[in-house]
C-alpha cells in the first residue's frame, strides 16, 4: 500500500485504475470531475484498455452496459444532473444484471442549479436495483472500490460507490491506496456465466410480457436482499487482507453501544458527528453514532441490532422525499418497527445543497434528541 | 487542530496552495487536510480554500470558520471580504502587499505582510502566480511547515526548471516577511 497525502478523487480513480477496468465511459460533471479526468490520463499512457468520452451521461450508462454485457469490467463517473440524466439507463443495468460500477461524487439536484453537495442523486436511485455504499471520508471510498466490482461480480449487480461531492471529491487526506499486485489478489478476474458474443450469439434485455416482467423483477428484490450477506463477506475479506474495515461492513458503530441517545447517518458529516459525541461523552452524556454504509440493499436486521434498547433515536439525512417521510428516517423506522420498546425516533433533513454541517450543528442535534420529544424538521 | 483559512481569486491557486501545505505539513510527519470552497466558478471571484494540521488523524469535514492563520493572495480582497472573520485570539493573518501593516487596518493579533507578488514577478515571469510563494511566508511565520518539506512538495508537484523557480520565489518570501 503506498500511503500518499492526496485528493480523494484522484486516490478513487487510481484504486479503479488498479481494478483493472476494460472499458471507462464517463462524462464529466462537478464534482466528480476529477475522477473522470484522471481515468482519462489513465487511459492516455497506456494504463486503462479504453476509455470512452461520451457525449453525455446516458451516453456513459448506455456504453457500460454494452461493455458489461460483453463481458469487460466497466465504469462510469458521475454526479447529481449527470445521474437524473442517465435514469433509464440505470434502471437497464440493474435489470440485465450488469455488474457495472458507478463512482458518485454527491451532489444536489435542481432545481435551483447548485453544484454542492447532499445526497439526492443517488439516493433518487434507490429503488433501481444498484447496491448502494456510502463512504465517510477519501480512504473509505477508496477502499470500497475493489470491494464493489468483487460485490458486483458476485452477485451479478451494479455497485454505486458515493462519496459527499467537495468534502470529500476534493478533500486532500493521507490515503493508503492499494497497488495493482494487491488488488489482484483480492479481486479475481471478471468471467460473466453469460455474455455476448458473436461467436456464440444470444439476446440480452429481451421483451418481458405480463406473464414474466414481475418474476424478473421479484427476482431482482430478493437477489438485492440476499446480497446483504456478500457485502458483509467481501468487507470482511478485504479487511483481513488490508487491515482496514468500516464497522462491520454494513454499518458503523461508534460509541453507541451503551448510549442512550444515538443518531443515524451516513457520509462525511459523521466525523463531524463523532467530534461532537466525544465532546459529550467528557461531559458524562451517553450518546453514539450508527453510520450506515450500505444503504441499497437496506441492512435491516443489522440496523435493528444496533439501534435494540435505544429511547431516543434521530436520523440526520442530506436527502428528502418531498411530501413524505425522509427515505433514510423511514428505512430506519422500518428496521425497528417489530421492537419491543418503542423507541423516540426523530428525522432531521439537513445540509441540502452544501449548507454547511458542523460539529456546533451536529451538538445542536444532540441537545434536541436530549429532550425526548419526536421532531420531524429541516435543520 | 491548527486551521488555516486562505483567501484568493479564482485562477490565482488558493486551492493548490492549501493542497501544497498539506502535503509539505505530511512530509514533515503531521496529519492534514486540505479543501477549497468553490464560490461562483470564474475567474478572478473570491475564493477560499482550507487546510488542518493536527498530530492525530483529522475526522472532521466542514470549511474553516475559527481559523489560526490566514492567508491572503490578493490584497484587493481586504476592502470586500472579511478575511479576519472568526480569526482565533492571537491568530495570524499573512498579507500579500508592498504596503505596511499598519496601513492595512486588520483586526487581528499578528499581522505579517510579504511582496509575494514582486517575487512572483521576478521568478515566475507574472504578478498573479503567488500561490506557491506565499508558502514561504506561511513556512516563516508559523512554523508549522518546515522548508526542506515545503521545497519537496513543490518538486513533487512541478518539473525541472518551474520547480526550480518556485523553490527561489519560495526562499525570496521567506527571508522578506516581516
């Protein structure tokens, strides 16, 4: 492992590079940029076999399908407009079973146009059969990259890995990034059971009548729950042989064992989170942090186990499902639906945009959950 | 935590230098952090980019609000961005500026001022290019970044003779702060 002071976009796109994808496609958007852009010098000196610049987002999905169902190691890069563009396409790769990865720096969705960051791209994307791994800080996204194409080989599904667009894009951090001869040992060589080939020819993404559509589909939800138990695997194999983990691999638990108060969130904000649990805890407050990592497929029982015995219980999210509930707060209220005391759970909608979220910000959440009261808000 | 706030404009490096000071701070055994607020993305707008050094790793993600030291490219900025804002008691601000620091009115403990853009002239052939420069500033008057480290991260980033040059601007800066 070379452990190097470097931008978090830039230590992303060499562990892809050390993955050995065949083909890159990707178009450029903010504030992903980066990532894309040095795929592409990559591929300049001979260090990716292709790469592809597309005309547009849809362009890059639609290229990464074409690639994966083929048989080659693809990925694309991507951010907020660029996603919402390549929408239809998103859902083609998880309903062929592509094993496609997509790097996602987070970034709002307009309207009004803005270039920073929250979540709303990629979580607009939760229901299209991507698994879905979010990161805290450049070494977590950088670590998760091998991980998601040996999730995605495995169980024959595309891997979002997102990582919170500036703060951590364009955060320069010391990062081990993992050399070639050690991603190679730890992620076999892509041998698709199915592709096309012209020698050998078959059709793929064919015509489903009423009579089938659904059992692809039902196929397609129990495949993305089962894969919870891979994620964890593969977390845990990369861990031994790296000796770097996140949690355990589905969720992050820090300091919440014996608190009373604890509150779910996931991405770069939870360092902030946790600068503001340790100031509490030297106070005496019993408060913890839960940090999802995996949010497609939802670990429900891991959550549950987690969040057992809790009184009070708040979800901080950078996302909105406008006129409902929170999609985070409401996965959690899910998870510990069947509990048998029943906890306070409140949702704070928050940091939209690149509103800046604090460790003063994040005590004030605290000092909320303190008093016990169910609040639903933007903070 | 030590945290730096610099202020520039668009296209004068503010974003690099920070990138710069936090590898040099590595090299010298810190952990850092380094990251720009991007406002309107043109040139010549008011930038701001971050950086913290600190002895255990940094787990903290937000922009820089009570910074230790700030850093400033480009005097013209002083009459439109309060670049003391939030500055922590005894702080220190570092003024690219021919002028004296009392002329400069800054409500800050420790003002240092520097002609960063004269040396810039003088090595690099432009008034504007002094990201790298003011470094050397920063390096004399914190000592947060020792020189050797700060000329290995300038050779890790330029080639040959652009090197060679920022490395001379670079010492310039540091003997004529004051």
């Amino acid at each position: 492992m070379v452990k190097k002071t470097v931008e978090g976009s830039f230590a992303v796109a060499e562990a892809v590079k050390n993955c050995e994808p065949d083909v890159a496609a990707c178009y450029p958007i903010t504030p992903s940029t980066h990532v894309a852009e040095e795929l592409a010098s990559f591929y300049a000196n001979g260090e990716i076999k292709e790469y592809i610049a597309t005309e547009s987002e849809l362009s890059s999905m639609s290229a990464c399908i074409g690639a994966s169902a083929a048989g080659s190691r693809t990925v694309t890069v991507t951010s907020s407009q660029g996603m919402a563009l390549m929408h239809e396409a998103v859902f083609n790769a998880a309903g062929n079973r592509l094993p496609i990865v997509m790097i996602v720096g987070n970034r709002s969705l307009s309207a009004p146009l803005n270039i920073w960051n929250d979540w709303q791209d990629s979580i607009t994307e939760r229901d299209s059969g991507w698994i879905q791994i979010y990161c805290e800080n450049g070494q977590e996204a950088t670590d998760a990259v091998p991980q998601a194409y040996k999730i995605a080989e495995a169980v024959s599904l595309p891997v979002m890995v997102c990582f919170d667009g500036f703060y951590i894009t364009h955060a320069v951090e010391p990062i081990d990034v993992p050399t070639l001869e050690e991603v190679r040992k730890f992620l076999p060589l892509f041998k698709p059971a199915v592709k096309l080939d012209p020698k050998n020819p078959i059709s793929m993404g064919e015509y489903a009548f009423p009579s089938h559509y659904q059992l692809f589909r039902e196929d397609l939800h129990k495949d993305m729950l089962a894969a919870v138990g891979k994620v964890k695997e593969i977390h845990d194999d990369y861990a031994k042989m790296f000796g770097r983990s996140c949690g355990n691999g589905l969720l992050e638990e820090y300091r919440s064992q014996d608190a009373d108060i604890v509150l779910v969130s996931i991405g770069s904000v939870c360092g902030n989170a946790k600068e503001a649990i340790d100031q509490l805890r030297e106070k005496g407050e019993k408060v913890g942090l839960v940090k999802l990592r995996l949010v497609r497929p939802f670990p429900y029982a891991a959550v549950a186990k987690a969040l057992a015995g809790k009184k009070v219980i708040g979800v901080f999210e950078k996302a909105y499902s406008l006129g409902a509930v929170p999609p985070v707060y409401g996965e959690v209220l899910a998870a510990v639906a069947d509990a048998k005391a029943k906890p306070v759970i409140s949702s704070f909608t928050g940091g939209l945009g690149g509103k800046d979220v604090t460790v003063g910000n994040m005590l004030e959440l605290f000092g909320k959950l303190k008093q016990g009261k169910k609040l639903v808000e933007w903070v | 935590m030590i945290e730096i706030r610099l202020h520039g404009r668009g296209g004068q490096g503010a974003v690099t230098a920070a990138e710069l000071l936090a590898v040099s701070a590595a090299e010298g055994g810190k952990m850092t952090q380094a990251f720009p607020f991007f406002g309107v993305e043109r040139t010549g707008a008011p930038v701001q980019a971050f950086c913290r050094i600190d002895d255990k790793p940094i787990r903290v993600h937000q922009n820089v609000y009570e910074p230790d030291v700030v850093v400033v490219l480009d005097a013209s900025l002083l009459p439109v961005v309060d670049v003391c804002a939030g500055l922590k008691k005894g702080g220190v601000v570092i003024v690219n500026t021919k002028k004296k620091k009392e002329e400069l009115g800054l409500k800050a403990d420790k003002v240092f001022t520097v002609d960063a853009s004269s040396a810039a002239e003088k090595y690099l052939g432009r008034r504007d290019r002094v990201n790298t420069v003011m470094l050397g500033a920063f390096a004399k008057v914190t000592g947060l970044v020792p020189m050797d480290a700060l000329k290995k991260a300038i050779s890790h980033r330029f080639k040959g003779d652009v090197a060679e040059k920022n490395i001379k601007a670079i010492e310039e800066c540091y003997n004529s702060t004051c």
